[in-house]
C-alpha cells in the first residue's frame, strides 16, 4: 500500500525557518518525481515545488522561489522541504504528492500544518 | 502561468441528481487536466486523469470530458458520500495550476 506521510509542521515565528518530511512507503521511491503542494486555510490547492526521481532537477513556484527547497534522500524513501525567511503568507497545510508524468498526483500524504505568526 | 477558472464555486444539489462542474484554461492545455475530490480534512484525491480516465477504484458515477479549453466534470447520480470540494488541475505547463474549487452541498 503506497504510503506518504509528512511531518515537521508547526508554529514558527516570521523570519524563522521549518524543515518538513515526507516519509514514503509501498512503493519505489526512487522512481518518481514528487510534489509539494499547499492550502492555506479555507482557501485551495497551490503547488509549491518539484523534484525529479534522482534529485538533479527542481522547480519552485515564484512565491517561494529563494526561500524553500526541495530535496530527497532515495535512500531513506524521505522527500524534504526546507523553508526559510517564512512569511505569514505561508501559513497553510502542505501536502507531498507522488506525480505521474508531470504533473498527474495519484497519491497525496495527508498534510501537515504550518502557521507562521509572531 | 495558465489560469483555470472553474464554475459555479458551489452547488447544492439532491441525492439522485446529476451534477455537472465547468473548468475553463486560460489557453490550450490539450487533455492534460486532472480532477480531484477533497473532503473536510483530508487529503485531495485523484478522481480523472488526462480529462475523462476514471481513476482506478473510483466510482463509475464520476466522468470527465473535453480538451484543448473547456473541460466538464459530471457526477451522474449525486451520492450522499460525494459531498466534498472538487479541483480541476493543469499539467501542460509548468507550474501545476489549480481551479478555485467546487463546493459541493447536499440540497
């Protein structure tokens, strides 16, 4: 059974810094590209960034870009993402999504919180 | 980046009923257009891929439909169970965008 689950959430101040996983499972990690994608409260889904299967290639939305980045370790089925400079604008739950050519999320961790505020 | 507008923002329906949700790009996107069903609290999950494949496991009920723009989510007998948001996404370009969502409320 195909298993993202992420941690690392929680209240930081602005200006401050978080480091989120996301742990896979049930399936070859190191096959696919994968995804963060987030939600402020009440609001919709806003993709933040991508990495490749081997780690060689990222992307970030505009909003981030400078700020957050991506990485993995294949070897420990961990997908990261490291978020400084935080902003109030980023408080949201943030999601990892395992992608299917490009862009198609089949299966989504279930989210994990980060609200930043002084 | 390519904007997708989807309509109505929300909808109260009946169980019984057939439900029909519009998503519209801001340009050519091919079929490369997913939907996704959320649910108080939870995590989105794919429904259709590539605008009208039923994803596997996913209720017949469920279908897609259109290419190039103009996109249609159809729900053919509301189920008491399919009372969620529902997202339309591009995947042509980078980066993934998402429509604004679709509430949808038992009349």
């Amino acid at each position: 059974e195909v298993q993202l689950v992420e941690s690392g959430g929680g209240l930081v101040q602005p200006g401050g810094s978080l480091r989120l996983s996301c742990a896979a499972s049930g399936f070859t990690f190191s096959s696919y590209w994968m995804h963060w994608v987030r939600q402020a409260p009440g609001k919709g889904l806003v993709w933040v960034s991508r990495i490749n299967s081997d780690g060689s290639s990222t992307s970030y939305a505009d909003s981030v870009k400078g700020r957050f980045t991506i990485s993995r370790d294949n070897a420990k089925n961990t997908l990261y993402l490291q978020m400084n400079s935080l902003r109030a604008e980023d408080t949201a739950v943030y999601y990892c999504a395992r992608a299917i050519a490009k862009g198609k999320f089949d299966y989504w961790g279930q989210g994990t919180l980060v609200t930043v505020s002084s | 980046d390519i904007q997708m507008t989807q309509s109505p923002s929300s909808l109260s329906a009946s169980v019984g009923d057939r439900v029909t949700i519009t998503c519209q790009a801001s340009q050519d996107i091919s079929n490369y257009l997913n939907w996704y069903q959320q649910k108080p609290g939870k995590a989105p999950k794919l429904l259709i891929y590539d605008a009208s494949n039923l994803e596997t496991g996913v209720p017949s009920r469920f279908s897609g439909s259109g290419s190039g723009t103009d996109f249609t989510f159809t729900i053919s007998s509301l189920q008491p169970e399919d009372i969620a948001t529902y997202y339309c996404q591009q995947y042509d370009n980078l980066p993934p965008t998402f429509g604004q969502g679709t509430k949808l409320e038992i009349k």
